[in-house]
C-alpha cells in the first residue's frame, strides 16, 4: 500500500519529542509515514521552502520565520473546527501567538520568567523570602544583604543573578510601563526613549553599578554557577526545570517579578511554534499530525523544561498544581509580545544593543542619551 508522506522540516536539535509523536501517530495511521528532516536554521529553512522538495511542516526555536508573509498556513480554521480547542489554549500564549491576527503556527518550547529564590541562602541571612508584591527597592535592599565579597573584592555570593541582555531586561522595561517598541511594533519613539523606560533602565544598570549586587560583564567571580551563588536569580521555566530534575526544586522557591513604581504586570515570553506551509498537499493531514504533536500528549510535561500551550495539558500533565510550575502557568496571564516578536530590525540589532548595555554598566554611558539614540534600530 502507498503511503501518503508528511514531510516535517525541525530546527531542533534533540528530536526525541518528536520522533515519539511520528511512531504514535503512524502506529493509529498506518497510511501515513512522517519524515523528519533537519534544519540547521531559519536561513536553510527558508531555503527548502522554496525548493521543490518543500515540507508540509516547518519548526522553528524563535518567532522569525512566523514573521515572514507566505510561508505558513492560518491554523484558525483548524483550530475552531476542533471541539472545545479555542478556549483550551492559554490565552496569554495566544495574544502573543496571534498578534498579527492570524495563527502561522502552533507554539512550543514556550518559556518565561520569574525571580527563583535559594532559601539557603535567605536562611543563613537570617532573612525573610519575599512574597508577590515585593517592590524593586525592596528585591535590591535584599540582594545587597546577600551579596558577599572577600577581601579581595571578588564575589563568593551575589545577591542578584540577571543577564545583560535586552530581552532579558525587557521585563522590567515593560513593567516601568512603556517597554521598547509601540504595540504594533513600528517604532521605539515614545516608548525606549521615554521617561518611564529610561527610570526603568536606570535602575537595573545601578544594580550593576551603584549597588554591585550582580556580575557586571566580565567580573571575576568565586561565585560558581547560578544555582550556586546567587541568592535571587532572574529564571526562565527551562532554568527550573533543569533544577526540578536534578532534584534541587526543594532548596527554591518561586516568587512573581518586583513590582516598579508605577504597578505594571507584564512579563515578556520567549516561543518558537510549528506550522503548515502554504505549499503542504494535503493540510488536514499535516495538521492532524501537527495536533498530535504538540496538543495531545500530555506525559510530555512531566518532566518538562517547557510550558503546556493548553490548560488541558498543563493540568493532565501534572503542572498546574506542582508549586513551582503553576507559578509560571498562572504568569501566562501577564504576557505581551516582545521587541524580538514585533520588530525584525530590532531583533537583528541585537548584539549592537547589547553592547551600548555593557557600556552603561562598564562605561557609566549615560541611560537617557543611551536609549534616545535606540529610535534608530525601527
């Protein structure tokens, strides 16, 4: 018997997920074969696309090839046909999901994140852990208590463990109650170089330079790693969940990120998703497969690093009551779609951003006139 071929181009390098969800499917469609191929990255991808061997579906880790016109499929239509999906799925996800007003792709490898507290630590201090509504000045005051330094000046103990990157700053830039670009993406006049934005930036590059609670770029450090030697960490759900399989969960909490002064929830959301190309032959096939995948297994969240795109499967597999992932789970509430997400040339500037960062925090370059010159990256 002829097999009807669905072909699936992934960009992701462990594929066992994957090629769990092809032998269970084949195994309830034995007319169907699913056969995977690997991409090494949007550029390949796009490259087979165009070829004559194009897939039926097409992964990716970021959002880039979702952003480009006439690769994918609206999955909308496949979506309200199935029973109960439409409210199944998170609605944080799908704000950012569907910020063009269409669905290219349903998402995965979906992460956020949030402050992970080593009570340890707290303990030895003699400290209380925060709560919820704990405030920047209030997460600062504690992660100078926490910050240890030899004689020598090099650190065995940071209060504060936050990258120096933009996405990772974002959070904060969007809870100070602009963030960096307008909604739809088109510009950062008015929002990175407002007041409201500026106050934020200034007050995380004094957490490297004022306060010295975290590593500034480069710092040596006695510290160790992150689940090691920091005190307050800046955490995504694959942080965590690295933590929960190592059996280190018990030693952490998890607390929401410190309110800024003005009281905006918001938290950026890192995804990529899969999605039915607009070459695919036969679509209802492709998305069946496409369902299965990512929708109907929920022992993939058992032991997960990732966050569950429905509710359905964050209950069934186990998340939504787990202490530390239905804190995540309940943050989806909060999510907004990010610089990375709305603006292509602000995404591919990126590295040159990050480096005006480390200038503020090594450099002292001045903030304001900093992020008033970040107009010109939209």
């Amino acid at each position: 018997m002829t097999k009807t071929i669905i072909r699936y181009l992934t960009q992701f390098e462990h594929m066992q997920d994957l090629l769990d969800a092809k032998a269970s499917f084949e195994l309830a469609n034995p007319g169907v074969e699913v056969v995977i191929e690997q991409a090494a990255d949007n550029f390949e991808s796009l490259r087979v696309f165009k070829s004559a061997e194009c897939p039926d579906i097409m992964d990716s880790g970021g959002w880039y090839l979702f952003n480009q016109k006439g690769l994918f499929a609206d999955l909308t239509p496949f979506v309200e046909q199935e029973p109960g999906l439409a409210d199944d799925l998170q609605p944080g996800i799908m704000r950012v999901a569907r910020k063009d007003g269409t669905l290219p792709g349903l998402p995965l490898d979906i992460a956020l994140p949030l402050m992970v507290i080593n009570t340890e630590m707290f303990d030895r201090a003699g400290l209380r852990y925060p709560t919820d509504d704990w405030t920047w000045e209030e997460m600062i005051e504690l992660a100078s208590k926490l910050t240890i330094r030899g004689e020598n000046g090099i650190a065995t103990q940071f209060g504060l463990g936050i990258g120096q990157d933009i996405e990772d700053l974002e959070p904060f830039i969007m809870r100070g109650g602009k963030g960096y670009l307008s909604p739809d993406g088109s510009t950062t006049r008015g929002y990175a170089d407002s007041a409201e934005s500026i106050a934020a930036m200034q007050r995380i590059i004094d957490a490297f330079r004022i306060h010295e609670v975290t590593r500034k770029p480069g710092e040596p450090s006695e510290a160790g790693d992150l689940h090691e030697g920091f005190a307050i960490t800046f955490g995504y759900a694959w942080y965590v969940g690295n933590l929960i399989r190592h059996g280190l969960d018990e030693k952490f909490r998890i607390v929401g990120l410190p309110q800024m002064p003005n009281g905006v929830k918001a938290n950026m959301i890192y995804m990529g998703a899969a999605g039915i190309t607009t070459k695919c032959p036969h679509p209802e096939l492709a998305w069946q497969f496409l369902k299965h995948a990512v929708l109907e297994r929920p022992e993939r969240f058992r032991h997960a690093n990732t966050l569950p795109l429905t509710k359905s499967l964050a209950r069934d597999g186990g998340m939504a009551e787990h202490p530390i992932w239905s804190k995540y789970i309940a943050e989806l509430d909060y999510v907004q779609a990010s610089g990375f997400y709305r603006n292509e040339k602000w995404n591919s500037s990126r590295q040159l951003i990050n480096e005006e960062i480390s200038r503020m925090i090594l450099d002292g370059a001045d903030v304001g006139q900093t992020m008033r010159s970040w107009t010109r990256y939209t």
